[in-house]
C-alpha cells in the first residue's frame, strides 16, 4: 500500500546556498581549502565534516587500539578493525567528560599538542638543495665548465677567452642555485593549509562553549603558526600541490618530515573521503544516526542496568561498495531495571529496517519501525510528497527519524502522529536523538532519570 507519507516545502529565496550547485563535489573542495577567518560557514558542509571527523577519528583510535591490544589487527590497516562503544562515545556524545570542561578531541588536537614545536622548528630549517643550471656569468665567477658550456664558447668568436666573452664579459658557465622548492617543502606548504582550515572550524564550533578550554589554546596557537610561517617570505618560492605526491626519499627517511607526511596524509584521507561520500552522503547519515541511537541507549543511567548486550562495530578506512563505513554494530539489547521491573530493549536489523522493541518480561510493550530519511535540498523535492511503503507488521509502530538538509524546508508533520525525530544541518544531532528517544521511552516505561 503507497501513502503519502511527508509533505514539504522548499522556499528557494530564503535557501542559504544555491540549489543546483551544493551537490556538486567541487563545492566542497573549494570550502575545504578556506583558510581565512572571515570566510562564511555553511552549515551543511559543517555538520557532514564534523560526522567524517568524527569517523576519522574512531577508525584512528582503532588502528591505535588494536596495534597494542590486538597483534592479529595490527597491520590490518586497509580493511576493517574493531572498535569499541567506549571510544564511539567520548567522540560523540557531548556531554561526556562535562566535568573537564574541555571540547572533543579531534586530529588538530594532536597535531596542536604533540607536534607543535617540531612545526616551529621545521619552518626555521627548511631544507633546501643546490640546483645545477647554465647561466652567463663574468668570466672571474667561472668555476665549472660542462660539455654543453664548452661548445657554446667554441662558436662564440673570437681566439681569447676575453674576446669570446664579448663586451659584457660574459660566458655561459654551471652556477648553483638553493632553492627551497623541494617536494618535501612543498607538502610542508600544504600541510600548513589543512591545518588553517581544521583549526579555524574547530574555534568556530567549540570557542564559544568552552572559552577557557586548554584544548581551544593550543589550537589558536597552532593556528597562528602556521599563517606567520606560510607568510615568509621563503614559502614565495614553494610551489602548490596540485595532485596528491608520491613521497620520494626525505618524506619516508628523514624524521621530521616522516611525521608530516604521516599527520599529511591523515588530513588528505578525510578530505578524500568527504569527497567521495558527499554525493551519498544519506548513506553516511543513516550509519551515523543509527550508531548515535545504540549509543544513547547504551548510555542510559548504569544504575538502572542490570545487563546489557552491545557488539563491537568494526570500522572501515574507505567506504565500502555499499557505501558503508560500519559494520557489525546492530542487534543490541539491555536490560533496564525500573522500579524493581526489567525492561527489555533491543536494536535489530529487520529487512533493511531499523527496530526497536520495548518489552516486559514475555509481555511486548511496543515495537517500533525506525524509519531514517535524508531530505536533500534539491529543486526535484520542491513542493514534493514523499510517497513510502507502509509496513503492516501488526503491533508495530513507526518512528520516523528526518534529517533536513536546509532549515528553510518546512515538513507537514501531521500525518507522523508525534513519533517523530526532525533533525536539521544546524541541530546537535546527538542531542536531538538522545531527546527524542527518551520522549518514547518514557511514554512506556517512565522517567528513567537519565
């Protein structure tokens, strides 16, 4: 049976960016090379770098974990590896750690706090090599004549050195020249804009809510480092990148250089997979909606835990063919214990659903179809009515889960009968979760005092 499901609106003049480019992939590698403090933030591409942020740096903590703790893994690098609720919650959930006062860890962290002064240090003694080249020099700077350089003199006229040389007593003789312009340099250069860009989003979002953040510091520290370095007046000289490199001899062997093409090369990996994930980028949404809903339960007061059940994702480095980036994270459950009562959720995967289901005891309260959409904000939805399945499974109810790519799409929610989760690109889509489930929650069960 087809029914209208979602109706909405898109009005194009109050959109906050232009509907038939935002799509293309060029947009967003244009606003990944922003390094100016003024440039305008678009939400949108915020909240999708935050959440492959936030992947990247799971996938991280992953190959770090298992490179101590799981040997079998250790050199796993380029397929899938186990990660844990533990690490997926410090990054998500912000709220944990409150006591700290201080914003989420990301990869700029790192770079800001361990690898600062050797930045500082590299930028006062760049290496440089001599490069051999033919000029025309006086004739008493001369210091090195080739084959090429012998031959020019031969047809010069004359029968003296002198003569030859002419009235500006020149000849065409091997100088060296330093130049700074090596690739290892070069990647030095680039390097300095990532980390402009990372830094200038991470104080955007975090500087306001944690002021006095230690975190926040080091990063406008970094910051500033880095644009009095690309200022020099010897980076004039180094040229841009324009491909990715393959690494020649310095970048592998000399220590210093070794760490920036390492920390390089983890700042291209998020931009690479933001660009190939934006043109799917629902698929990233529901991954990440779905891991956030398992968290938030999972996180429920320990006190009202008696035991609980959660598999361990396993996290990839490239999105899968089927555009997945994790694995193995569904069929959970626990048990919640609520005034001396067990109450019994459980997360499954049904036919390419979501479910949740809420039971006492052999007593099935509610089961709930989790439907998750992505609205993209694209004239083909303007004025449009999603038309959607409807699941006949008997007791089961849908809760529907709507990520909005544009705050200016107004959706009708009437025909949703107030189980519903509407998140847009402005929203903290944790919190938004975490409110909305408990809401369900605790129409069934009760306050859980979580």
């Amino acid at each position: 049976m087809i029914i209208p499901l979602i109706q909405f609106e898109v009005d194009k003049k109050s959109t906050s960016f232009d509907l038939d480019s935002f799509s293309d992939v060029k947009y967003v590698k244009k606003y990944l090379k922003q390094s100016d403090n003024k440039s305008k933030a678009i939400p949108q591409f915020d909240q999708m770098i935050n959440i492959v942020d936030i992947f990247s740096q799971i996938r991280t903590e992953a190959e770090t974990n298992n490179r101590v703790s799981n040997y079998i893994y250790a050199f796993n690098k380029e397929k899938e590896l186990p990660s844990d609720w533990g690490t997926i919650n410090y990054l998500i959930n912000p709220e944990y750690g409150e006591g700290q006062k201080e914003p989420p860890n990301r990869l700029i962290n790192i770079i800001a706090k361990e690898n600062f002064n050797m930045i500082q240090q590299l930028s006062t003694n760049l290496r440089k090599v001599l490069n051999r080249k033919r000029d025309k020099v006086p004739i008493n700077r001369v210091q090195q004549l080739d084959s090429a350089c012998l031959r020019w003199l031969t047809v010069q006229p004359g029968y003296t050195t002198a003569q030859k040389a002419g009235n500006k007593q020149r000849v065409l003789s091997v100088v060296r020249d330093e130049t700074y312009n090596t690739l290892e340099n070069r990647v030095f250069k680039d390097f300095l804009h990532l980390c402009i860009f990372e830094c200038r989003r991470y104080i955007d979002e975090y500087s306001s809510i944690f002021p006095n953040s230690e975190k926040i510091k080091e990063v406008k520290r970094l910051q500033n480092l880095a644009i009095t370095v690309l200022a020099l007046p010897i980076f004039e000289s180094v040229e841009k990148i324009v491909n990715r490199p393959k690494p020649n001899y310095v970048l592998q062997n000399n220590p210093t250089y070794k760490i920036i093409w390492d920390l390089y090369k983890k700042l291209l990996r998020k931009t690479k997979l933001l660009e190939i994930l934006w043109p799917n980028r629902h698929f990233l949404f529901e991954q990440y909606i779905h891991i956030t809903l398992i968290n938030v339960i999972r996180t429920f007061n320990k006190n009202n835990w008696n035991n609980y059940f959660f598999r361990n994702p396993w996290i990839f480095l490239k999105p899968q063919s089927n555009k997945q980036l994790v694995t193995n994270y569904l069929d959970n459950e626990c048990v919640i214990i609520h005034k001396n009562e067990p109450y019994y959720i459980s997360l499954v995967n049904l036919n390419g659903l979501f479910y949740m289901k809420v039971q006492y005891e052999e007593k099935i309260l509610t089961r709930y179809i989790i439907k998750t959409f992505f609205i993209h904000n694209s004239k083909r939805f303007e004025n449009y009515e999603f038309e959607l399945s409807d699941y006949n499974y008997g007791m089961y109810n849908s809760l529907y889960i709507i990520y909005v790519e544009d705050e200016w799409i107004e959706i009708n929610t009437k025909s949703l009968k107030n189980k519903y989760i509407i998140i847009n690109s402005k929203d903290d889509i944790y919190q938004t979760i975490n409110k909305g489930i408990l809401n369900i929650l605790k129409a069934n069960i009760g306050d859980l005092n979580v």
